[in-house]
C-alpha cells in the first residue's frame, strides 16, 4: 500500500492498514483522517469517500452512506447522462422558418422563431439570426409572427423554494435567452429613481417590456413578482436601491422574452416585425436562418466552471427525451437520470429532483457519487472538462505536490457543501472522491426569501477548510 491512503478503522470494509511513514522529498499527509471531522465539528453531518481507480477498492471514508443534497455536485452526473443521450457531437439549433416567398422586401405568409432548446443563446445570437434574414430581403411580413418552444417544457422555475428575486432560479422553455435572466438597472437622480429592464449581450443591449419594474414604498418584501396578462411584474422595496445598481432576474416566460427581443433585433435592422404569438409547432415551410450552438462538450465544459444551473437542466431535460423518456418535468426527469446512475454504476438509484442540484430534497451518499465516478466511462466522460482545484494545506495556503493534480466539481447551497472528482499523478488518474455535508436543521431554520442567512457564510468557510484537508490529504499520498 506504499503510496497509497490507509482505511480507518471505522469503516464497516476494506482491511485496516498502517499508513507508511514519509519518505524522503514526500508531502507527509496533514494530521489524522478523523481528526479532520473533529476539527471542523461537521462529523456527523459530512460523508466522504475514496476510490483506488487502479483496483476499485475503498480506501477511506466517513459516514460513507450518509445521504446529502449534493447541490451542483449533480452537473457532474448530468454531463454523462448528456453524453449518454445526445452524444458529444451534439448541436442545439435556433431556426427561423418562413411560410411564403421573400418578394420586394416582404415574406408572403408567417414568420417563426423555433428554439431548439439551446442554453447558451444570448442577444448577440438573436441578433446573428436578425441579420441573416435581413441579408436574405427580409424587411416586413404580411402573416403573423409566431414563437414556438414546445422542444422542452415549459417549467417556470427549477426550485421555487428559492427566494423569487435570484437569478439563478428562472423558468425553461424550449427557447431560452440570456441563460432566462432580464438586466434591472437603477439610477437615483435629483431623488428620483430612473429603472430599465433589459436584454443586455456584449455588443446590443434592447429594452424589454415583457418583463417590467415598479419601486414601492414597502419595508418588505425587497422584491415582489406578479405574471399576468403575459408580462412578468416586478416590484422592488425602495430603501433597498441605494444610489445606483443592476442585477440580473430571473425570467419565468422565457418565450415570450425571447421572441420580443428578436423583435426588437430586427426592427434595429429594419424588419418589421409584429408581436410574437405562441404556437404549439411550427407550420410546414422554409428555414430562412439557423444558428447553431457549440458542440455538446463545449457546453458541458463551460456549465461545469461556471456551474450554470440552466444549462444543467435543459441538458437532462433534453437526454431523458432523447432516451425515450418522459421529461414533463424536473423531478420526472431527474428519476430517469437517477435510474441511469444506478445501472450504470450497479448500486443503489440517488434520489434525485433536478440535473443543477437547486434543490436540497436531492439526496445520494458518498459512497455512491465516488463509486459511480470510478467508472471508465465517468473517468472518460469528465476528463478534459472538469476544473482544476487548487491544493491547499490546513493553514489554507496554496501548495503544489509535483506531478499532482485535483480536477473536481463543486457544490453549495446554504449550509450544504459538496466536491467530488479526481486526483491525478503524471496525468493519470488515480482516485476519484466524494465529500458531502449539510446540516439540514439550519437550512429548515433560515427564512425562505433570505439569500444570505446568517451564520451561512461562516458555516460554509468551515466546510471548505475541512474539504481542502481531506483532498491534500489524500493528494499527499500521492507524493
């Protein structure tokens, strides 16, 4: 076992074996492996797990079946299930399809925005598609304009236990803008409040009416949300403004949203364009612009470093689907991408509700994250798109071990606190881990419209140090 993490006598499997003592020019392993969870007072609300890739044999762990929400930590399962479904090469695609021919400038029949489900469309790619149909004629039509997003459905919100103002908890549609999120930007001159709603993209940036903002005189809520008449209302707590401002919000329409800023888009480039109306499929026609996204991989590896919950969800959304599956909604959804973990790591089905992790009723142990990630396929799956994480020692300062290296996913929801993935030496991996905690009494005790409840920040600190032990720990033994 020289090189290699000993067992514990605490666990209910694998032989005991006494860790060698350091060798010359190697890291020596921060303190003992329970002395960690003793540190951190987090023992009985954390489980963890590690994984030899080179025999499959457990060779530590702590509360190895303990089930905990593992919050982003999912977006790990879901990129394989993606894989799984969709393959690799897999394209979303955006179409604009006409109904009659361009003549002199003017579409002879209806116009339709087909979203193909793609969770990376923004304003710039709306505005690709704007001018595509402008350098093919198009200035005005004599039909209507219709929006179609019946590729995925519609879900108004991934979680909503969240607070209703953060905009990582919009709606999902087949048509999806801007990750489903509205710009609200505020500006406090000679005591008046001045605010805009917007689309805003790295070169355009349209106003938006479907989604509008109202400043009330209210103590609280700080922000109140009303849909009706197919504009999502916002109102917002003056004394929470301050001089000056913006954030993003979440859209619940995500439809509508889009197909008024292809409207504005293309009325910015001089195509008339009336309001959009909804429509289940698009009629028979031709496609006049398309726009395509970035391989899947390119999609998983980008919601993997910024952990974009939308970008989980149509992902899972769309793999059930394509499986044959029924995906009429998350928790249906999730169930299938729970069944699929299972078989493929032939253990126990987590108990999932989303493919993000926004939600803290998905439970899975340890025990079966790192197991599940110990397979070829996980190994390959996640190699090359993973994030790298940076070693730290129990002082919290960085460190280097040569030749090793940590590529993980992380996840956090308000006292929850989850890392799972692999260490490598000399480029191969040679351990996959999972670390999961949560003390779900302070998570019922917190107020639900609080995106910050107290003691939060700090019971989170205190996860992470105990994270970053275990993970040195177990890279040191690499060394």
């Amino acid at each position: 076992m020289a090189g290699a993490v000993a067992c514990v006598p605490t666990l209910a499997y694998g032989e005991v074996v006494e860790r060698p003592p350091a060798r010359a020019g190697r890291v020596t392993p921060p303190s003992s492996f329970e002395a960690i969870f003793q540190a951190s007072g987090l023992a009985s609300n954390s489980g963890c797990v590690l994984v030899d890739l080179q025999n499959g044999r457990v060779l530590e762990g702590h509360n190895p079946d303990l089930a905990r929400p593992p919050a982003s930590v999912t977006k790990a399962m879901t990129a394989l299930y993606a894989q799984a479904k969709l393959g690799n090469d897999h394209r979303f695609t955006t179409s604009l399809v006409a109904t009659g021919p361009i003549n002199g400038g003017t579409l002879e029949g209806d116009l339709y925005l087909v979203g193909g489900g793609d969770p990376t469309l923004d304003t710039d790619g709306l505005n690709t598609l704007a001018a595509q149909i402008k350098a093919a004629g198009l200035r005005r039509i004599t039909g209507r304009f219709y929006v179609v997003s019946s590729a995925l459905p519609l879900i108004e919100a991934i979680d909503p236990s969240q607070p209703i103002q953060v905009g990582y908890n919009p709606g999902l549609s087949g048509l999806n803008l801007n990750y489903n999120r509205v710009y609200f930007e505020w500006k406090r001159q000679s005591g008046q409040y001045h605010v805009t709603m917007d689309a805003r993209s790295e070169r355009v940036r349209p106003r938006v009416v479907s989604a509008t903002m109202s400043i009330s005189r209210r103590g609280a809520p700080t922000y109140g949300y009303e849909h009706r008449g197919g504009v999502e209302h916002w109102s917002v707590a003056q004394g929470a403004l301050g001089n000056g401002g913006g954030r993003w919000l979440p859209v619940r329409d995500p439809a509508t949203y889009g197909a008024e800023v292809f409207q504005v888009l293309a009325g910015a480039q001089g195509i008339t364009l009336p309001r959009a109306m909804k429509r289940e499929r698009a009629a028979s026609g031709t496609v006049i612009a398309q726009l395509q996204s970035a391989d899947l991989r390119s999609i998983q590896r980008s919601m993997l470093r910024y952990s974009t919950n939308v970008t989980a969800e149509i992902l899972g959304l769309s793999a059930t689907l394509a499986g044959g599956g029924r995906a009429g909604s998350l928790r249906a959804s999730a169930q299938a991408m729970g069944r699929w973990v299972a078989q493929r790591s032939r253990q126990s089905q987590p108990n999932l509700f989303n493919h993000s992790g926004l939600t803290e009723r998905s439970r899975i142990t340890a025990k079966e994250m790192a197991l599940f990630l110990a397979k070829p396929r996980s190994r390959n799956g996640l190699a090359g798109i993973l994030k790298e994480i940076n070693l730290e020692n129990g002082r919290g300062d960085g460190v280097e071990i040569p030749s090793v290296r940590v590529f993980a996913k992380s996840g956090t929801l308000n006292f929850t606190r989850g890392l799972a993935g692999y260490i490598e030496k000399n480029g191969q991996q040679r351990y996959a881990f999972a670390i999961f905690s949560a003390d779900m009494a302070a998570r019922r005790a917190a107020t639900p419209s609080d995106e910050r409840p107290a003691g939060a920040r700090r019971w989170r600190g205190i996860a992470k140090v105990q994270e970053k032990a275990l993970v040195y720990r177990w890279a040191s033994a690499l060394s």
